[in-house]
C-alpha cells in the first residue's frame, strides 16, 4: 500500500517517487501545503474509494501513518 | 483528547487572569489527560517526573501524549560542554533583556519598539529552547526543532513554517487542515475552504497566546497576509527568480509586515520578554 500511495503523491505533486518513505511528512513535499492537503485527501478517497474520518486525519503523523489508514479501510 | 485540549486553550484564557501563562494550563491539562490513559502512562512516577520536567512549558505543543516518554536523568550526558552551553544561553536571555529594558524607553516610534521586541522575544524564545534541548538530551528526550531561522524568512507563510513551529504544526495537524478538508467535503469552493480555514486557524493561534482584541487582531493580520500571499501575490509573481537581491528584497518585506504585526501586541509581549 506504501508503494501505491508513493506513486500516488509523486503523480498528484509532481516530486520523484524515490525522494518518498513512510517517513516524510506532508511539508517534506514540495505543493503539500494546507491548500492541497485536502484536496489530495479528496482524491485519495475517490482513487481508493474510500471515506476518511476527520478524527483519523487528524492523528496522522506521516506517509506510513496514511497508508496504514487507507489499507485498514480498503480491507474492510 | 488533543484537539479537546488545544482547542478550550483560547477558551480557558478567557477565564484567566491577566499575565497568567497559558502554556502552564496546557500543560497541566496534559498531565491530566496523561493521568486519565492510564494504558500509557501507567505509573503515578511518570507524572511526578514530568512535573519536574516541562518542555511544553517553554515550547508550546509539540508532542502527543503517546510519545511521551518516562524523563530518566542521564548523568553521563551532563558535562562542562552542556553546562558551558547552558551558560551561555541564560547569557544571551539576559542580555537581549537588557537590550530591551536600554532601547524600549528610547522612542515612542511604535515600529521601532516593535523591532525591539521582535528580536528580543526572538533571542530570548531561541535560547530557551535551546536550553531545552540541552535538557531534554540529559533527560534521553528528542530534541525539539522550534525555529528554523525565521528571521531570513521569505513571506509571511515561509515565517510562520520557521517560526514557534511546534505551535503552527499544532495549528496545521488539528485545525486548518481538518476544517480545510471537512469544508470541502460539504462542497465548498477551493478557495473558500481554505480562506475560512486559514483565517481560523490564526485565530486559534493569536488567541492561543492570550484571549484579547490585540492578540485577536494580530491572528486576522497573519491571516490576510498569508492568504494575500496565497491567493494574489505569489500568483502575480510566479516566475520569481530567487537571485541575491530578490531575496533580500522579500527578506526585507517579510520582516516589515511581521513587525508591524508585533505592534499590535507589543504592550501585552512587554510581560513575556524577561528583563529587569
């Protein structure tokens, strides 16, 4: 799910897919600011189709941390 | 829990009497949330420790209390170098006091005392928490990146990504990003969203400080120039070559705006900048 959701964020913000870990933080990526946060969050749920609680989106530290939460949701 | 805490900030410094430190109450509203989850914090030993020891106290939010971890004193990190270090900064807080106390009565230029206290909270706030990362290494705790050379900011959204950054990056994680992404779930505009957002989030972060006019005003001031930036200038000036001159140019601009902003509060920062 990291893999996907790197290729995901270097094809939304136009950064190298190499330069991404499940360590990087939103303002590691150049274009994530709070402007785009929501509207890659948004894209995310239509690409994974899913639906994101703001209570999780709030306790997201880091890519990993999303990835986490996108795979839980996709599983269920 | 944090966003509970964050949040009744502004609302408990409504309450409060004048001069009294909000980051104290935050804190101890921490050590109360730390009490009540008890499957992390287990022992009534981690609260007694942490009272001892108060990095939020000096640096604002910046951790959750799932990273908390027990302060184990390390003597072998205590040595001349720390303490040397330790020295010097109490130094520099004294001094930019003094510097304060010397140049604050010199003018009524209200720009003027603004550049006063914007260097000197700026000197004082640094070495503070320097210090307390020379503790927090003593202590086994990660150090805390709070400024990240704010005076050679670029814009105002550039000063607030390296000034008190533990207390933007609270803003950003609890308030304008998820009221940025809430809006535009319910189908507003882009622009709206972030503009609403923004503009609360500055708010949040002006009345975080104290809940006043003063510091009320000085969270819309930031607001309108980031959004400015956002919205208007930096998409006038997309093919902005960051030469020497440039630089120095928006260098300049940054620091203006910023202390002009400081003169909106200067009489309530009179209290926080330590001097004689």
């Amino acid at each position: 799910m990291l893999d996907i959701l790197k290729r995901e964020v270097s094809s939304y913000f136009k950064v190298d897919f190499k330069n991404l870990s499940s360590k990087t933080k939103a303002y590691d990526v150049d274009g994530w600011d709070s402007l785009e946060h929501a509207n890659f969050l948004l894209h995310l749920e239509d690409v994974f189709n899913i639906e994101f609680d703001l209570e999780e989106l709030i306790n997201l530290e880091d890519l990993g941390a999303l990835a986490e939460v996108i795979e839980n949701k996709v599983k269920h | 829990m944090n966003i509970f805490l964050g949040l009744s900030i502004p609302l408990i410094n409504f309450f409060l009497i004048k001069n009294f430190k909000v980051v104290s109450i935050f804190f101890l509203m921490r050590l109360f949330s730390a009490y009540s989850n008890r499957k992390k914090i287990i022992s009534g030993w981690f609260l007694i420790s942490y009272i001892f020891y108060l990095p939020e106290l000096i640096t604002g939010p910046h951790r959750n209390i799932s990273d908390w971890n027990l302060p184990s004193f390390n003597t072998q990190k205590i040595n001349i170098t720390t303490l040397i270090f330790i020295f010097f900064y109490v130094n520099i807080i004294l001094s930019s006091g003094l510097f304060y106390s010397f140049f604050i009565n010199k003018t009524n230029f209200l720009i003027f005392k603004a550049l006063i206290t914007h260097l000197s909270l700026y000197f004082q706030f640094v070495s503070a928490c320097k210090i307390i990362n020379l503790i927090n290494e003593c202590f086994g705790q990660k150090p805390i990146i709070n400024f990240n050379s704010p005076l050679l900011a670029l814009s105002i959204n550039d000063f607030w990504n390296r000034w008190h950054i533990t207390l933007g990056n609270f803003a950003r994680q609890f308030i304008s990003q998820p009221i940025s992404f809430f809006l535009r779930k319910k189908g507003l505009r882009n622009s709206f969203a972030y503009i609403l957002s923004t503009l609360i989030a500055f708010v949040f972060i002006g009345l975080w400080h104290k809940f006043s006019l003063s510091y009320f005003s000085f969270g819309i001031y930031f607001a309108f120039f980031v959004l400015f930036e956002k919205t208007i200038l930096f998409k006038k000036i997309q093919n902005f070559v960051p030469t020497k001159i440039n630089r120095i140019v928006f260098i300049i601009y940054c620091q203006f705006i910023v202390i002009l902003g400081y003169t909106l509060v200067s009489s309530d920062l009179a209290n926080v900048i330590i001097h004689p």
